[in-house]
C-alpha cells in the first residue's frame, strides 16, 4: 500500500500553465482564423529568436520535424554520414535515417554525457556530411572543440537544443551556435506548446531553403495559388499552440529560474552519495531541464530497486536513455563503453517547476534508501 494518496503523487514532470497561456490559447481559440490564422505563430517566433539572439526562427510541429527540414535543407541524404551521440533518444536520429543517411554512433563524455570531440574526429570519412550536437538534459556539448573540428574538415555542425532552453555556452545559448538549431516544446519541457518545436538558423540561404520546405515546397512570394517548386514538408505549428508558447517565453526567465531551483535543492539534499549530477562548468549555465544522478562506477546500485521504492512512495520514476546502438534499430552494437556504462547506472529525477521542497524531500529519502554515503 503506498504511503501517500494519489493526490500526492511526485509528477517526473508537468508544465507550469498559468492565466497568462489560459487568455491567450483562448483569444486564439476564439479571434485566431482566416487571415489572423499566423498571427500568433509570428509572435511566437519572433519572441523565441528574440530570446535566443538569432535571425531566424521557425515554428514546427515537434523537434524531429526542425531537424528533419534543417537537415533536407543542408541537402543531408543518401550516401552522407552524420555523426552524433550513442546516448540519444531516438528523435535525434530518425531523420538522419528517413533523409537515407547514415548516423554514426559514437560514445559520450563521462562528466557531459555528451558527445565526445575526439571520438567525432575519430569517426571522420570521405562520407561524413554533418556532427549532430544534442544537448542531452541540459548538458551543454563542447561547442568550442566540435567547431573548431567541423571547420577543420568541412562539416555542417547542427544543434540538438530540444533539452536545453535556458542553457548557455560561453555568452551564446544553446541552439544558437550551429548551422541551425532545433528546440522541442512537448509538455515535458523547460517551455511548452503541448507538442511543438523550433528551427532557428543564422543563415539567410538556409532559412529561405527550410522555410520554402516547411509550406510543401511552395516558396514564399509565389504568386501562384497552391504552386509547389519541390516536394516539401508539413511540420507546422498551430495557432493555438503558438499562442501557449508565446505565454511560456514571456515567463521564461521564471520557468528556468524554477527548474534551475529544483536542481539545486536536489544537489543539496544528495550531498555526500556516491553520485554526479548535470554539470555545470565555467562560463557556462545549465538550464537543468532534468536533473540526473549518475552512481560512481563500481559502486553497487539496484536500479531497479530504487524504482520500486519510488513507486512504493508515489514517485514516478524515469530511466536514463539507452545506447541508440542498443535498440537494435540501427548498426550492431558499438564499443562504445561510456554509453553503455553510464545508462545503466543513472536515473532522471522528478523536475517540474514549483516541486516543493517536501516532495524533493522524500525522493531524496527514497535514494538514500537504497545508496550509502561515501565512506
């Protein structure tokens, strides 16, 4: 029998919806048609591009479909290799493998879980095309070094910033360093739309190809009704939905203030486990979309223990992704060690908002449960 009632129950995460998105989804519900039917996916794109200090933005239906478009409009495709991470989900990957390109799978950073430089440059052929950044639970990739290398041989260099709102390199947000960057706004997010993302970009020709790609190939200035130039895309975004994001930027600041508090209680309250959590190095802010704990190799750690007497407390609990190699939905297993290590020996840490200090109270408890402190 559980210890509390199900109206106490530990969320791993929900969005903060307040008055604001509430007025706004409405107006958009009840004024946003005929020709008001963009006004707010405008507004919308326009406060994110803003906000992350690029020049353009478009709005799209998920993550997948920013990069899906941003990578067509790289002109990514068969017989190109695409180097990215082993520890993904596999949104990262999917449309490397519908534009009929070849991801290649390499390991992770013990400390970033994130790619790691000099494996990408290791897996470098005639073939490879782009290195796929993704900034995994907020974790920032080393951007200086995967920059340096994509210039040094001649690669596009792409963002996966679906995690990492709030998170910021060196002075430049996630998102915005690469050829293009694409966000998520599903409603496990820092910032949401209920499903929804964003391409953004720096490069005019770029944004023209996507943005041309986003209308099924019918090219802005086309005076031609229904007068497609190519096979094109649908991954747009609705009004109504675009009306909630433009809610939740206008309160970001306060979403990632709240998600960077729940990280630090949990630090606090974990401190002398045998444990790492997201990093935060110098120069650089987390958004800490989700706080992860790692167990320090070699320490004896039952996952699946701790799982139980989450849900023995009406905590909801989330594993670590695994190694994209391991799916078997790709190439056969890889070597890569790190991935393998690590994903079994970490787990993700309920996260929303307004967490209260009890409820990370007693997920803290649960852990030390089943950890001992460091000797």
């Amino acid at each position: 029998m559980n210890a509390h009632a199900p109206s106490d129950r530990i969320y791993y995460t929900k969005p903060s919806i307040s008055a604001l998105e509430i007025g706004y989804a409405n107006d958009a519900v009840a004024n946003g048609w005929g020709e008001r039917c963009y006004e707010y996916i405008e507004r919308f794109e326009r406060l994110f591009k803003q906000h992350l200090g690029v020049r353009h933005a478009i709005a799209t239906s998920s993550a997948t479909g920013a990069l899906h478009m941003g990578m067509a409009g790289l002109g990514i495709g068969p017989g190109d290799e695409v180097i990215l991470a082993d520890i993904n989900w596999i949104a990262s990957v999917v449309p490397i493998v519908h534009l009929g390109a070849k991801p290649v799978l390499v390991d992770v950073l013990p400390d970033s879980w994130c790619i790691d430089p000099a494996a990408v440059e290791a897996a470098i052929t005639s073939r490879t095309k782009a290195i796929l950044a993704v900034h995994l639970y907020g974790n920032l990739c080393d951007m200086d070094a995967l920059a340096a290398i994509a210039l040094r041989h001649g690669l596009h260099l792409i963002e996966d910033a679906a995690e990492a709102i709030g998170s910021v390199w060196h002075g430049r947000r996630a998102g915005s360093m690469g050829d293009f960057g694409a966000f998520s706004f599903h409603g496990t997010k820092t910032i949401t739309t209920g499903e929804g993302g964003m391409f953004v970009t720096n490069d005019d020709d770029l944004y023209q190809r996507v943005l041309t790609l986003s209308n099924h190939g019918r090219a802005r200035g086309e005076t031609r009704q229904f007068w497609p130039e190519r096979i094109g895309f649908k991954y747009k975004m609705s009004n109504v939905q675009a009306a909630i994001g433009c809610a939740q930027v206008e309160r970001i600041d306060e979403l990632v203030a709240g998600k960077r508090r729940v990280f630090e209680a949990y630090r606090d309250a974990l401190a002398g486990l045998p444990i790492s959590m997201n990093p935060e190095p110098p120069d650089t802010t987390n958004g800490y979309w989700m706080p992860t704990m790692v167990v320090e190799e070699g320490m004896p750690f039952d996952r699946n223990g701790l799982l139980s007497a989450f849900k023995a407390d009406n905590i909801d609990g989330r594993v670590f992704f695994w190694p994209l190699s391991s799916l078997g939905l790709l190439e056969a297993d890889s070597p890569n060690a790190v991935s393998k290590s690590i994903s079994w020996r970490a787990i993700n840490l309920p996260s929303y908002h307004d967490l209260e200090d009890t409820a990370i109270a007693r997920v803290a408890m649960a852990i030390q449960s089943v950890l001992r402190p460091r000797q």
